[in-house]
C-alpha cells in the first residue's frame, strides 16, 4: 500500500485529481443543455479535454531517466493508470453531464488515448497538448461531414450516433495506450 501510495504522490496524482474533478464539473455543468444537443455534447467533450490534460501530468515522474532504471514492471503501472483516468473522467462527467454515458465514454477513451500519446511522443509535461487542442477543435469546428479529414479532427464532438466517431477514438484510445503501455513517457531529465 506504501507503493501506491508513494507512486501517486512521484506522479502528482492527488492535486492533479482534485484540479481536474473540480474543472471537468465546472465545465461540464456550466456547458450543461438540452440532453444529447450539440451543445452538450460539445461541452462534455471540453470538459473530458480539460481534465484528461490535467490527469495526463501525471502519466510520467519527475525524472523518467530515474524511472527507467528502476528495476520494476512498468506495463502493469501504465495500464492501470490509464484505465484509471479513464474511469475518474466518466464518472465525473458522466455524473454532471446531460449527454448518454456511452459518448462521455466514447470521447474518455479518446481523449485519455490523446494523453497517452502525447506523453509518449512529448513527455509528461506535455501532455495536455493533444487532448487541449483536438478539444478546442471540435469545440470551434461544426460539425460537418465534409470533408472527410475535418470530420475526423471534430470526432469528439459528432452527434451520439456516429460510428466514425466512435471508431476514431478507439483508434487513438488503442494506439496511445499502446504506445505508453510498452515504451512509457518519453525520457526527459527533471528540468523539462
């Protein structure tokens, strides 16, 4: 239990998670409309955004050289974190929220997916930076579905019943977890 709990606090995970709760209900609540309006689901998909970027700091320690030499299962770690960030977004959002469970899911994935790559591609102090910027898009975007390419970039804020979508989160859920899972947090010395 003393790991755990040590590996929490390495990650900055208890101030991340109270940040990112309290930003992804005001969000979440403030963006609150009609159920299932676009409007709604475009505020979820902030909201989802904001916190995952907040939770995705803690996808790596301080130092990941230091990380990297301890002699301990890292796969496992990583998965459960993700997984964890994942749970921690729809439920909150899902609690605040007037949009189905299974877009909040849908957009969860993907987002945390985002966070995952962007830490594996960037290191943990950005990895905000995917999830931050596919949000904004699909905030400031309509949703149109031409052309193709500009519907891919707003699939987080598509209407409930869009399997493509659905399908370009899964994508990006399957792919950054995969990355992170095997090959981690990009190695970066403490300053960055």
């Amino acid at each position: 239990m003393i790991a755990v709990a040590l590996f929490l606090r390495s990650r900055e995970a208890p101030a991340g998670a109270l940040c990112a709760v309290a930003a992804m209900t005001a969000v979440a609540w403030l963006g609150a409309g009609p159920a299932g309006s676009r409007h709604a689901v475009t505020a979820a998909a902030l909201a989802l955004a904001l916190g995952i970027a907040v939770l995705g700091h803690g996808l790596g320690g301080p130092d990941s050289v230091l990380d990297a030499t301890a002699a301990i299962r890292w796969a496992p770690r990583r998965a459960l974190h993700l997984a964890t960030i994942f749970v921690v977004a729809v439920a909150v959002v899902t609690a605040v929220a007037t949009v189905p469970v299974a877009v909040v899911a849908r957009d969860a994935a993907g987002f945390t997916g985002l966070a995952a790559l962007a830490a594996t591609l960037f290191g943990r102090r950005l990895a905000w930076t995917l999830p931050v910027v596919t949000g904004c898009v699909s905030a400031g975007v309509p949703a149109v579905p031409e052309p193709f390419a500009l519907y891919l970039l707003t699939w987080a804020g598509q209407p409930p019943d869009s399997r493509t979508a659905l399908v370009t989160a899964a994508l990006l859920a399957v792919t950054g977890a995969a990355g992170y899972v095997t090959r981690g947090p990009r190695r970066t010395g403490p300053a960055s």
